[in-house]
C-alpha cells in the first residue's frame, strides 16, 4: 500500500469511529410515525409552544439519538424521557432523531 493511499484511509477510518454507532438506516417517515407521543410536549413537528420543553427540531441528529441513547441509559437525567424511551429499541431512537433533524426549527425574533 502506497503513502498517499494510507494518507487517505486515516481520516476515513477515524470517521467511521465517529459515525458507526449512530443513525445508520435511520428512517424519518417511521419516526414520525413514532412521534406521536412526543408531540405532547415537544410539538408535532418538534417546535415546542412552550418553555418548559426544548425545541427539537432541526437539532442535528447524532445529537438527538445521543440524547435519547443517554436517556435510556440513564446517564442524562430526566424521569419523563426515561419512561418514555424506556421500551424503545436503537432503531426506534434513530428514527426519531432523523424525523425531528429532518424538521425545520423555527427562528425566534428578538
């Protein structure tokens, strides 16, 4: 293997470190099918009305599934996440994050 093709499969293969674990075969349309539950709180399309829970939508989405992988996990506290992740598979949590980073956020005016 020459040089220039080891100078090459570096910075791939510190990406796949990076992206392996995440949203692969992530599908928005079965989140969104998902989602219905959320929208309780974070709104259908995922812009929350109020302040009492984020605005999701348009986040990136290896940050969503991170955040829901945490709180299934239990190393990101919040007891009405926990018990609404807590029957949800990966793929589940994958699909819900490509539906909401798939939404547009709204722009707040100030």
């Amino acid at each position: 293997m020459s040089a220039q093709t080891r100078r090459c499969l570096v910075p791939l293969a510190v990406l796949g470190l990076f992206c392996g674990g995440l949203a692969h075969g992530a599908d928005p349309l079965k989140g969104k099918e998902k989602s219905t539950v959320c929208a309780a709180c974070h709104g259908a399309d995922g812009n929350s009305q109020t302040p009492e829970f984020p605005r999701i939508a348009g986040q990136h989405e290896d940050y969503l599934l991170r955040a829901l992988l945490d709180y299934k996990r239990g190393d990101r506290k919040n007891p009405i996440m926990a018990a609404q992740v807590e029957n949800l598979e990966k793929q589940d949590l994958a699909d819900l994050a490509a539906w909401y980073a798939s939404q547009s956020g709204l722009v707040l005016k100030r």
